[in-house]
C-alpha cells in the first residue's frame, strides 16, 4: 500500500513568506507525527513506495470421490465405495503427501514464489534450498494407527508481496536439495521415518495407503527413483533420473476463497486394487512395480518412463477447486 505524505500548500495570502521557509518546505514535512512516520518507513525499506509482504493461506481438502477423506466413522474404520477398476470397498491407513516449489500466478501471469512460514512441525524455509509444507490428512485412528499420528495440517501459510494473484502452481514432492537428508537429524516437517526410504532414495512424496475391504493393503508411495550413489546410507550428488515430481497448475484461483481439493479415488481410477501385477502391493514407484504404477502415474501428469511431466502435467485429474 503507497503510503501518502502530508504536504504543505503555500497559497497566496497577501503575506510575504521568506525565501527560506519555503526551502525548508521542500522536504515534504510538516512536522506532524503521520509525515515523521511516513519518512521512516521510506528510510527503512529506502523505497517511498514499498509495501508489506502479503498474508496468504492455501487451504486443502482430502476427498475420496465426493466424499471427505477421514480415517474412521464412530469408531470404525470408514469405508469408501466403488474405488478403482474393480468397484472395491476401501478404508485409508495413511494419507499425506508434501508440496513444495509453490508460486502464486499473478494476472500477467508471472509466477511470484510464496515465502513460507517456519512453523517448526509442518513447514520449513531454508534460504537456499527452497521450502516444503506437509499435508498431513490422517488423525491416527482405526487403520491409520498403525504409521499415522494425532496431528493434522490441511493448509500452507506464507507471504508473497502485494499483487493481484489468479493462479496456483506447486510441485508434489520434496525438493532435490532437501530430499536426501539425515532423516534422524532433517528439520521437521522432513524427520518422519514413515515418509522416508533412504539417503539414497529420499523421501516418500506422498503416501496414500488403501485397505481393500475383506482384502489386502493396495499402497500408493510416490518418490523419485534412479538415484545414482554409492551406497544406501549415501546421497546422490545429481537429482535421480527419474525426479517423479508432479507439477500442478490451477487457474482461475483465489487464494483468499478457493479450496484445492486432491482425490485419492481419481489417483487409482485406472488401477485394480484387488490385483498386485508388481513386487509389492500397489505401486512404490520402483522398476519391479511398473505394471501398477504406469496406469496410475498419468492421474497425476507424470510419464511411468521417465519420471517427468507429460504436456506440463496438465492432463493432472487429482486436484482441483472445490465447487
């Protein structure tokens, strides 16, 4: 917001004004406590016309279908009908993911980047390496006991300056810088062991664990993959070559109204949850669970193949705003 000055306008009043009070007029200050403050606001951002960061929260909601996502209902494990090729019945026992690389679209369609809030739990900044938050849907009960916790977070705080902003855009995944560190000493929200493979892995981008009723455990553990290193316990040195980071573009978004919704039913619309064709049960996104993971990789934008976004990840059919 501009801030305005005080100014004094001298007008003709059948007086003779010396010369010298008007050059001490020149300074745009009328001596009145708004004007003071005013000048040291243009002395401590040295720009007159410097504004304050803007307060921004995106808010996300967890969906199965039309229904909202939650773990149990009265108790019991809640159950989700017609999941998947097969119409399977479907309880949850986790579902979170994280986000990272987020940017607010203006009208000129620059991507201006969101300066996220250190909170200490779900979201970290670093100065360098970029930001990450944790979406974190599950509460811990029935199913989700087993890997999940009481805490959630369903939305991402930080500050952009002041703009007229009409898109979103944010990657799913933990940025390379940050991906492979110590998860026993990693800031939070980058120390969750249930969200974490190896050094030389990294982290699970997200994890969406299905329970097919009255059958098996169908996961969902998106990562990156093809991480060259020279051990487990070692980090890569150059991003893996297969990154597996969905870029997600959502135009025509309010930031201060608009909720962005992520459909676990639309991630395995093409998948069999009552079938395992890989190594593992559903898809982890490594090599041996190819024929899982390449119907369901394109839910999300991304190629099976190379890990990339195809056309921008814009055929993306999991998030999207709220009606």
């Amino acid at each position: 917001m501009s801030i305005f000055k005080n100014r004094i306008f001298l007008t003709s009043l059948g007086l003779a004004l010396p010369l010298s009070l008007a050059a001490c007029g020149g300074d745009d200050d009328d001596g009145t406590p708004a004007a003071d403050a005013a000048q040291a606001a243009d002395a401590a951002t040295g720009d007159p016309d410097a504004a304050a960061d803007v307060s921004v929260s995106l808010d996300f909601a967890a969906m199965v279908g039309p229904e909202v996502f939650a773990c149990s209902d009265g108790g019991n494990a809640k159950v989700y009908n017609n999941i998947g090729t097969a119409n399977s019945d479907v309880s949850f026992k986790d579902f979170r993911l994280y986000v990272s690389n987020i940017r607010l679209i203006d009208d000129a369609d620059n991507e201006v980047s969101l300066t996220l809030n250190n909170d200490g739990a779900f979201q970290l900044q670093t100065e360098s390496d970029g930001h990450v938050a944790l979406l974190d849907f599950e509460d811990g009960t029935a199913n989700c006991s087993e890997t999940g916790n009481a805490n959630l977070n369903t939305s991402v705080t930080g500050t952009v300056p002041p703009g007229n902003y009409t898109g979103l855009v944010f990657e799913v995944g933990v940025p390379f810088a940050i991906n492979h560190l110590d998860v026993a000493t990693a800031d939070s929200p980058l120390n969750i062991s249930a969200l974490y493979w190896a050094w030389a892995i990294g982290h699970k981008f997200a994890r969406i664990d299905y329970t097919v009723v009255d059958g098996a455990v169908w996961n969902f553990h998106l990562g990156s993959i093809g991480c060259a290193t020279e051990g487990m316990t070692s980090p890569p040195t150059e991003e893996c070559s297969k990154p597996n980071r969905p870029t997600i573009r959502i135009e025509n978004f309010s930031h201060e109204t608009d909720v962005i919704e992520l459909d676990a039913a639309a991630i395995v619309a093409d998948s069999d949850l009552t079938t395992n064709a890989g190594m593992t049960p559903g898809c982890m996104s490594f090599g041996p669970d190819e024929p899982d993971c390449t119907p369901l990789f394109p839910n999300l934008g991304l190629d099976y193949g190379t890990g990339a976004c195809t056309n921008d990840c814009s055929g993306q059919s999991v998030f999207s705003i709220a009606d």
